[in-house]
C-alpha cells in the first residue's frame, strides 16, 4: 500500500461497549477501497492487514516507515518531530501534537497488554523508551529555567523520576514528571513506584505533570497539574 497519508481520513474516535474505537475512512467518499483493504485479511492469515502493519512497525527495526527514526543522530536531535519523521507540509496544523516516540508506544500498547511505557522501569527494553528518562530530565530543567532562583530539579524514587520544586503558600511543592500514558488514578497512584516516588518528594503537595504537557505548554502544564482531578479507576 504504497500511497500517501492524505488518502485516508481518521475518524472521531468513539466508545464501543465502554473502550475507544478508532475509525480510518478513505477520504473521497468514492475512494479506491484502501481502508477495505487494510481490514481484509490475506491467504490463511486471519489477521487484518492493519494488524500485521503495526506489529511491523513496533517490532521490525528494518520496517521502512521506522527504519529512519532510529537511524544515525535522529533519536538526539528530534524530541518529538521533525520533518524527517512526522512533519509534513500538509499536516502543519498537528505539528505540535506529533511525537514519534509515543505513536510507536501507543502501538505497542494495542498489541501487548502487558505494555506499562516504562511504569515497570524497563525503558531499554524498547527503543521509544529508551531515552524518554533523558528527555523527562531535560523538560524539567527547561521549566526550571523559568524561575531559576526559586525552582531546583531532583529525583526520586525507585525510577528517579525527575522532580521540580518550589515553595509556594509557606512550603514546598513538587512537581513529578511521569509518561504521559501512565494511569494517575486513586488506585495507581497507591502502589509502587508512584507511592514510593511521592513519599521521597521532599515536599508539602505533591503533583503529576507529564512530559507531553509540559514540554509544549510547560506555564499551564504547573497550573493544570496543581487543579488535576484523578483520573477514573
């Protein structure tokens, strides 16, 4: 299926029996069958060709549409993307949303139920994780370098997550930044290693920020994560 992005159209996504359901649609209305295509399956494989796609693409170094984003100083120099991975003229509005790392991760997660995005400290296992601990560190110096006199950088707990503090209303808050795929409810946030990660904060009020937010619009990310409602169990 060698044929340009611009041919399909992602629909809304929506929910089915409580989980996300997302839709792909060609995008002429009359168009050429190529989202028919990636449902149908091939010979005795009973798998659609869409899944055979992306466990190509999460799996297979040498998958063509991959092989680029890992070759020579790509992984050091695009943090999220550039235009030699994501960016294209005609996606220009998405640009700041684009991140090659967490599209490679949110594949994985369709394929492997067992997928934590780091949450069980294996980042070198997979190669969209492997420098997510750099990154995370480097986002929270950025938001450091906003207000130097009064904001330091740590880490903490069993993962060294990176952790921005500062005083505020008489104390200490602290600000951890954590993968923007990993679940903040009640219930997560009671076990290890977010538990223990919050328990070495040396601070009065403790909060989640995630890299996502933060490396983009890093003022509303504090603000937001200080107002954050946990998320639903």
């Amino acid at each position: 299926m060698d044929i340009g992005p611009e041919e399909f159209e992602a629909l809304e996504p929506r929910l089915r029996n409580g989980l996300p359901m997302l839709q792909i649609a060609d995008f002429l209305v009359n168009g050429a069958g190529f989202s028919r295509r990636l449902a149908a399956s091939d010979g005795g494989s009973r798998r659609p060709l869409v899944s055979r796609l992306i466990d190509s693409l999460v799996n297979d170094r040498n998958d063509r549409l991959v092989k680029a984003f890992f070759e020579g100083d790509h992984p050091g120099a695009c943090a999220r993307a550039c235009y030699r991975c994501l960016q294209r003229y005609n996606n220009r509005g998405y640009h700041g949303l684009l991140d090659w790392r967490l599209g490679i991760g949110f594949l994985r997660g369709m394929l492997d139920p067992t997928y934590k995005a780091g949450l069980d400290g294996r980042f070198e296992a997979y190669p969209e994780l492997a420098d997510w601990p750099r990154l995370a560190a480097e986002a929270a110096e950025e938001v450091r370098r906003l207000n130097p006199n009064n904001r330091r950088v740590i880490h903490c707990g069993p993962l060294k997550l990176p952790v921005l503090t500062q005083p505020f209303a008489g104390g200490t808050e602290g600000f951890v930044l954590v993968h923007p795929f990993w679940r903040l409810d009640s219930t997560s946030i009671a076990k290890s290693p977010l538990s223990e990660t919050i328990n070495a904060v040396p601070a009065d009020n403790v909060y989640f920020v995630d890299t996502f937010d933060v490396a983009r619009r890093p003022v509303k990310a504090i603000e937001h994560a200080r107002n954050r409602t946990p998320d639903l169990p």
